[in-house]
C-alpha cells in the first residue's frame, strides 16, 4: 500500500479552499490548509513535509510567489509545487520563483489528478 500523499493547500478564499481540498480529498490526499504563504513558510520552518503543494497568488501578509521563493530557499527542492491564480498575466513571476507548473483558477479535477498521479509515481520511484 503506497503512503498517502500529503497536500499542502495555501488559500485565504474560503469557498476556493473548500473546493480544493474537497477535490484533493478524491484523490485520497492527506489535505493541510494554510491561510496565507506565511503560514505555509512557518509549517514548513516547523519541519512538516508535504508531497505536493497548491499554491494560490493573491493572498494577505505573505503572497505565493514569495512564499514559494521561501520554501524553495530552504532546500525543498522535492515537493511538487503549483500555482494557481485567476489572474494569468503571474504564471512567469510563479515560475521564476521555482513552482513546477502553473495553471489558471478554476483548476480542472483532471489536471489535478494527474499532478497526484505524477506525485504518487515519484513516491513509488523514490523508495525502490
């Protein structure tokens, strides 16, 4: 049996969190909530490890480029991170600060599925 995959979901929009983590939870994720990319960061400072992370952009007291920027900084070079935002025009900010693929708001339940496919199969690959 493969271990669950741990999500990360950094979102201050509550019915956007709620969608999210409903559709992670499908996918039989292990489903954490920050509010902001602060917290994230401070989850991260804590030692707590996640699999894959979703990151949204416009968020208050810490946004998710620089959040992304700050777990990157740390050495967290193999959670899988993505970005998410409804405004398109911050996918090249996302990327220049280290997220692994960026997608538009409302994000798709296939797209994701195949993200926790592709999280799962590296986990499977890494402990052989």
């Amino acid at each position: 049996m493969a271990s669950v995959v741990k999500a990360l979901l950094v979102e201050d929009a509550r019915v956007d969190a709620l969608v999210l983590s409903a559709m992670l939870r499908r996918f039989h994720c292990e489903v954490t909530i920050a509010n902001n990319g602060k917290e994230a960061v401070d989850m991260f400072l804590e030692g707590k490890k996640f699999d894959i992370v979703l990151c949204d952009n416009d968020m208050p007291i810490m946004n998710g480029p620089e959040a992304v920027e700050k777990i990157r900084a740390m050495g967290e070079t193999d959670v899988k991170i993505i970005g998410l935002s409804s405004d398109k025009n911050v996918q090249e900010v996302f990327m220049t600060v280290g997220v692994d693929v960026f997608f538009p708001k409302p994000l798709k339940i296939d797209v994701l599925g195949a993200m926790i496919q592709e999280v799962i199969n590296m986990k499977r690959n890494s402990m052989v």
